[in-house]
C-alpha cells in the first residue's frame, strides 16, 4: 500500500501516543479543543459563522440546536472531515491543544488518526469481520504482532462494552450484528487507535432506549480517557451525558448557524444566560 | 366504496364523458391493458424460447453432420482440413489461440480499467472526470472493424518495436521468441493487444459506475480513521465494487472471446501450432470462421459451426463461472447493508 504523494508529513503528530505503549498514555492524550472564528462553507453556502468555542479535555460536551443549525457542519470541521465534501471550505482556526490544525504543514489524515469520529449511522465496514473492523485503523498505521493486535481488540471491544457479546464470533461479519451492537463496535474502531478527542454525531438517533443507555453508559467511562464531543436532539441525553453544553441557533432558514452560548450542562438546563436557549430547551420553538 | 359517486365532484366536472360506464370501479376487475400486455410478454417470452430452440437444434444438427465424417480427434487436432479425403478437423490452434490473445488481454485491460475507472471516479476534479468519461463511453461504441483498420495500419508496424525488444529479452521463455525477427507483428499477441484495447472502455464504464455506487457512509468512515484516499478505496471501495469488476470483466472477456472483425484484419493465420506468441499464424474460433466461411462447400461450413458451438459453449461457461463468483460472495458484498 503506498500512500501516495500527497501525505509527505509524517502521519502521527508529535504528540500522538507511542502505538507500543498504549496503556501508558491513556493518561495524557485527551486534549482540549479552542475553535476561533471558525467560519464554514459549501461552496458560496456559509454554514456556520464565526464561532469561537473551547471543549474542555476529558469531559463530555453536548451540541444542541435546532435542524439545519450546523451542528454536524462544526463537529466535522474538528477533525477536518468537512473538506471531504466537495466544495466544503474552512476559515478560522481551531487549535489541538497548542497545535493548529489548519496549519500550512498539518496533514489532515494525521489529524483524523488523533480525533476520532463515531456517525449517526452505524457504519462498520459491512465486507470485513467484527475482528478487522476494530483492527482496521490500528492496520492503516503500520505492522502489529498478531497477539499485539488481539490484545489491543479486546481491549477496545471491551472499552465499547461488546466485548461478552462478540467474543465468540469475532470472525463473522459486522454486518451481522444489531444496530445498537454495530454501533458500540464503531465506538471501539474509534478507540482503538487510541484518539484523543472522540467526534459523536446523533450516535443513538438509530437506536432503541436500551442500547442508547449502554452506549450513554459508554460515554460516561470514556470520558476519564478521551475528549469527548457528542450532537444530540435528545434533551435529557444531553442533560445526562454531558458536562458542558453548546446550543447553536440560525436566524432564518438558509441563514449561518451561530453559537448562542456555551456553559456548564446544568446551568444551561436550569438557568440559561440566553432566552432563545431556555425556549429551545423548554420546547417553545425548534 | 363505490368511487364512482365521489369522483365527479360538483365543482370540477370529470375528464370522462359522461356517458361512460358508471361503475367503473367493479368493471376494471381485468384491466384490459394488463391483459393485453401479460399477452405480449408471454407470447414473445415464448417466441423467443422457440426461436432459439429451432437455432440450438439447427446447429447441433449441422455440426453433428460435420463431426461424425471427422476422421481427426475434432477437440485436439491442429489441423483444419474438412476437404480432404477423409475430412480431418480440429480446433486445436483455434482454442490455443482464443486463449492465448484472451488471457492477453484481460491481463492488460482489467487493471488498466480498474485504474482508469477509480482515477475518474476518486482522484480526477470533476471537470476532468466528466469528459474522459464521456470520451470512453464514445470510444466504447466505436464498431470494431474500424479497431481492426487501425490495429492493422497503425498498431501492427509500431509494435515492431516492442515484439523484438521482447524477443531480445524474454526470447529464453519460448513463447516471446521470434523465429523470423522484424516480419510484420501479425501475431495472436498483436490481437490479444488490440483486443485489450477494444475492451478497455465497456470494463472502464461498467467499473467506473460501480464504484461510484459505493456508499459514502463506509468511505467516511474509513477517512475518519485516518486513511489516506488509496486506503479509503482499499477498505471501502474495492470490497463493493469486486463482484462490479468480476461482471465487467466477464463483459469485457466475453467481448474479446466473440471478436471477428479486429482479429481477422489484424492476424495472419496459421494452421501450424506453435508456442512462438510473436510469429504470425494461429487463429481464433471466430476469425476461423470468418476467414473460412465464404469459400467453404457445405460440409466446411458445417465443420465451422461445430467449432462455433464450441465457442458457444466456452461463452456459456464463462458467465456461469462469473455468476457463480458473483453469487458467492453476495454475503460479503455488503449488497445488504
Ligand atoms: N453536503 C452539503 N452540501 C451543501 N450544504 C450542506 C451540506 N450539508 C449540510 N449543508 C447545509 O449546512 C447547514 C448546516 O447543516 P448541518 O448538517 O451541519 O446541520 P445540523 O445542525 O447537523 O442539522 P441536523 O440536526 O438536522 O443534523 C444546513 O443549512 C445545510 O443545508
Ligand atoms: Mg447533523
């Protein structure tokens, strides 16, 4: 497999952790993310406008916001996914710790190894087993002993809380599993190569109130390791999960999405600074 | 209910005149469109299964004349005498060389495809992509005797080059020796280029619209892990698109096994076997026939369509090996997903 010319920078940032020593840097590798002026567009469409927010290391923070306000427009931009789309475009900065990552010399494939992202849908990759689908990122980065890697699968099919209910089939497809059990294995395809920061866009939209509570679970014990920022609709998964929320607004259809305000989950629940967040949260509107 | 009392409703008059049938809903129980369609697709289903019927029979008739005169093992014998007293005919050179310039070609067009396809469909901006595309769909359609023109006016004096830097270098293999370095590449490797060429558009467009079908949401998800774009067309492309590239290149193999026109302007053939690629002769089932046809008495022509039954049947064996490939890996396929 060759890379291609297009990735001449070395693909784990300075700071990404030793893959031989995974344990030892469950420690440090969360890190906090400061968005500045980050303004997104497709094509001549301005998305969102000139957002400036901070995502606190090993916590959970909650988007919330009506359809259409650019929830998953600014989660994408963290891990720059949102260029993928074509005619996707990015101003502004948004800092990895003290590190830019729409630097001149940052490889966006490195950036994407460091901040993981789980989807609305599930999407193991249908053509590979349960195994390979955990083992698939750890394979992009370079060779693994076999008994390396099955270490590193079990841990991250029992950090995704799979691990009793596939240990006996890891061989078969991912296909093959239920929705919530598909996405809990996306959930440790992302961990495993050990990012610091965890994307979540509506992980549960899909799922029934059972495994959407075990994946809640989930976040919950993934925080004391990852960063961890999640988009919801669901007001109480929100309130439950979280630590800080961000609600984010549009003034009109067709109009940039802006962030209201950003505060501790249970102020914004209980006293939001902001009218427009109260009404959202209370159901008045969106 | 009877829709017939709601449906002229007072403010706008119905489309129907109104003397047409009022209960209109119980005599549509047999629409008599549907009847008279189940009539024409049955009755031309049936018509088509007997018109090939009367084909098969007519074909295996004629061939079974020609073969139980043979006087020569007809599946193993080179040469193609069905004159001669006895007559002797074999399909020997034809098989031979069939899947010699077959093999030939699928080895150079089917990843050569595969490239051009994923180039227009992952790697080229959109106002490249859009006219290549077009450019192969037109060069798909280009009727093959104007390839055989070109081959033999264009690629067969500038392969010289080619065939005696492979005779040089690769000589010691035999099947790249010459024995008469610098005559005219008239050569079943010559065809098997030339088919290639012919082919490469139908398996660059079949390919090319597979992997564009490939969903999205699997290439995200291998960007979002941290693939760079070949990996992301390894892991999430490829996978969906294998039993995509196995159809077009049967397509395409199907193509080249059935060539005529190309392959008889292009080769000058033989009826000695030999295992020199590079030296004129051998032939092909369909160039055979074409060559031979115009000037057989009846029993030759006979003789050449037991040789077109076999070609037949190779045809028939081919797809079924691609539908069989196809159908076992429908688990994985992801078709479901
Ligand atoms: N691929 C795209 N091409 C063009 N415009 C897009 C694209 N994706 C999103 N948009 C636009 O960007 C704006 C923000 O969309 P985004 O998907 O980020 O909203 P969201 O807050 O995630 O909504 P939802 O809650 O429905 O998921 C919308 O106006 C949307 O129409
Ligand atoms: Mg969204």
């Amino acid at each position: 497999m060759s890379p291609g010319p297009a990735a001449p920078t070395p693909r784990a940032p300075a700071h990404a952790p030793s893959r031989t020593h995974p344990e030892k840097a469950t420690d440090t590798m969360a890190k906090r993310i400061d968005v500045s002026g980050l303004t997104a567009f497709y094509g001549g469409h301005r998305a969102i406008d000139d957002i400036s927010m901070s995502v606190e290391p090993r916590s959970v923070t909650a988007f919330i916001g009506p359809s259409g306000c650019g929830k998953s427009t600014l989660l994408r931009t963290l891990n720059r996914m949102h260029e993928v789309t074509p005619g996707g475009r990015v101003e502004g900065k948004v800092m990895l710790d003290h590190e830019d990552l729409y630097g001149t010399s940052v490889d966006p494939v490195a950036v994407r190894r460091t901040i993981g992202m789980v989807f609305q849908r599930p999407n193991p990759f249908p053509t590979m087993s349960i195994y390979d689908n955990v083992a698939a990122g750890l394979r992009l980065n370079g060779d693994f002993r076999k008994k390396e890697l099955d270490g590193i699968v079990e841990k991250s099919l029992k950090g995704a809380n799979l691990w009793n209910e596939v240990k006996d089939r890891l061989g078969k497809p991912g296909s093959g599993l239920s929705g919530g059990q598909q996405q809990r294995l996306c959930i440790a395809r992302a961990i495993a190569v050990q990012p610091q920061v965890l994307l979540m866009d509506e992980p549960c939209s899909a799922l029934d109130p059972i495994s959407t509570l075990a994946i809640e679970d989930l976040i919950g014990e993934l925080k004391s390791r990852f960063t961890i920022v999640i988009v919801t609709h669901n007001m109480q998964q929100a309130a439950r999960v979280s630590d800080r929320t961000a609600f984010f607004n549009l003034s009109a259809v067709g109009r940039p999405g802006k962030l209201i305000e950003i505060d501790d989950t249970e102020r914004i629940f209980s006293n939001p600074s902001v009218q427009a967040t109260e009404d959202y949260i209370s159901g008045r509107f969106g | 209910m009877d829709l017939s009392h709601t449906s002229p409703a007072p403010t706008a008059p119905p489309p129907t005149p109104p003397d047409s049938d009022p209960s209109a809903v119980k005599g549509r129980a047999v629409h008599p469109g549907d009847k008279i369609f189940r009539g024409l697709s049955r009755g031309s289903g049936i018509t088509l299964l007997v018109i090939m019927a009367a084909i098969a029979a007519f074909l295996t008739y004629r061939a079974s004349i020609a073969l139980s005169a043979n006087s020569a093992n007809f599946l193993t014998a080179f040469e193609w005498n069905p004159q001669g007293d006895p007559p002797a005919f074999g399909i020997g050179i034809l098989a031979f060389g069939t899947a010699v310039s077959s093999v030939i070609a699928m080895v150079i067009a089917v990843p050569v495809a595969v490239g051009i396809a994923l180039f227009i469909s992952h790697y080229a901006p959109r106002r490249i992509a859009a006219p290549l595309a077009y450019v192969i769909d037109l060069l798909a359609a280009v009727p093959s005797i104007i390839y055989g023109l070109w081959g033999a006016l264009f690629l067969v004096p500038y392969l010289d080059g080619l065939t005696r830097w492979l005779d040089r270098f690769l000589g010691w293999t035999t099947l790249f020796e010459m024995s008469n370095p610098g005559s005219p590449a008239r050569s079943i490797f010559t065809v098997g280029i030339l088919l290639a060429i012919m082919i490469l558009p139908i398996i660059t467009n079949v390919c090319r619209e597979v992997f564009l079908q490939a969903p999205k949401m699997y290439e995200e998800a291998a960007l979002a892990l941290g693939a760079t774009r070949w990996e992301v067309i390894r892991m999430s492309v490829l996978p969906f698109g294998r039993s995509g590239i196995i159809s077009a290149s049967m397509l395409g193999l199907g193509r080249a096994l059935g060539e005529t026109m190309a392959v008889a302007t292009v080769l000058s053939p033989g009826s000695v076997f030999t295992w020199h690629l590079l030296d004129p002769g051998s032939g092909t089932f369909a160039q055979n026939i074409a060559a031979k046809f115009n000037e057989a008495d009846e029993f030759g022509r006979d003789a050449l369509i037991a040789s077109g039954l076999v070609l037949f049947v190779i045809t028939l064996l081919v797809n079924g090996a691609a539908r069989y490939i196809i159908a076992r890996r429908k688990e994985y396929s992801g078709a479901d997903a």
